[in-house]
C-alpha cells in the first residue's frame, strides 16, 4: 500500500517535468521572442532578423568613402588620391606622365639659358672665351641665337602649362572616381555591343552588316 501511495504522488510530478521539458524544448525551436512594450505584444523570429538583415541598405553597410578626402590627398601628393581610390594601376600612370614632363621642362631650361647666355655674349659685344659652344657653332649671329633662345622659352613655358594641367587633370580624376567609387555596374546595368544583320523594309534590298547597341537597365 505505501509503495502504491508513492507511485501515486511521484508518477504525476515526473510527467508534470516531463511536458514542462517538452514545451520549452517546441518553443525555443520556433527561434522567437516575445517582448511586451507599451502593452503590445512583438513577436520577433529568425525570419524576421534575416528580413531586417537584407533590408539595411548597402550604403550603410559600405566602409563611407569620402571624395574630398580623395582631393586633398591629391592636392598633397599626386597619386595619392588614386591609391585612396583603390584605383592603384593609375599611380605610374600619374607619375610617369609628371616624370615626361619634368623632363621637358629640365630640358627647355637647359637649352634656353645656354642659348641666352651665347645671345648675351654675342650683343654686348663681350670679349674673351665665349660661355659655350653656341657662339662658334652659328658664328656669333645675334639674330639665329635670339630666335633659337625664343624658340626654347616657348617650349619651355608649355610644358610648364602641361605640367599645371596634369596636375589639376589627376586631382579631379580623383575626385570623379572617389564619387563614383560605389557606383554599381553589372548585367542589370550595362551596354552591349553586337554584330546584327538589319533587314530593310523593301524586299529587294539586301541585308545590311551593323552593330547592335543594346544598353539594359533592370
């Protein structure tokens, strides 16, 4: 009789931890919860968090990029704008085309001063060893030594002009590239080009060989 009394009295209490175990096993599998606010009840599930996920735009996902600081960093050092830009094969480029031009510019002034310096010697009337060989080479004329020194400084001033206007070309294409550093360019968005043959609208006239520019924006 007391070990039927104690089976009474234990047997409920293991099937009550029993099916207490099993619903909190069913309600953690649903991956939920529930949070009472302002006496509304919000239900939050796994889905719902991977939905939230997608939905946060990219912009904000994305690392800001900021184009003036890839101006600044071009105004400072040229090519330094492009590497902030990621855009690395665009530094030699910078630097090779300020390296052509210093180039011209070193030789420009070379070649003037030597010419102006023949240019002074021959004019003043100037005695004793000439400064270099340009006196001898066009027989102390005044004239040839003016217009070969003019011809210098000319060339001289240009490429002290093109080498400005790189400089200023390698600042804004930074600034270009560091606005449309996110810029999205794939199959949705794209420009197509294919041969196509075009049929013309009378039947005597052959076929014509074209090209086909089809551009997709989805």
């Amino acid at each position: 009789m007391l070990k039927y009394l104690n089976y009474q009295k234990v047997m409920p209490f293991f099937m009550g931890c029993f099916f207490l175990c099993l619903s909190v096993n069913m309600y953690a599998q649903t991956d939920s919860i529930t949070i009472h606010q302002n006496e509304k009840v919000i239900n939050i599930t796994s889905d719902t968090l991977i939905q939230a996920e997608k939905s946060v735009p990219d912009s904000i996902k994305r690392r800001p990029h900021f184009p003036r600081r890839a101006t600044i960093y071009s105004l400072c050092l040229p090519g330094l704008g492009q590497a902030y830009n990621r855009k690395y094969w665009k530094v030699p480029v910078v630097y090779a085309g300020l390296g052509t031009l210093g180039y011209f510019i070193y030789f420009n002034n070379k070649r003037y001063h030597s010419f102006l310096d023949a240019y002074k010697f021959v004019v003043n009337g100037e005695t004793g060893p000439p400064p270099n060989e340009m006196v001898e080479r066009y027989n102390g004329d005044a004239e040839k030594l003016r217009t070969i020194k003019n011809y210098y400084l000319r060339n001289l001033e240009i490429s002290y002009i093109a080498t400005g206007l790189f400089y200023i070309i390698q600042v804004i294409d930074a600034a270009v590239d560091a606005h449309f550093f996110y810029f999205d360019v794939d199959e949705n968005l794209s420009l197509q080009i294919s041969p196509e043959i075009f049929q013309p609208l009378h039947s005597y006239t052959p076929p014509v060989a074209g090209v086909s520019l089809v551009f997709n924006l989805k």
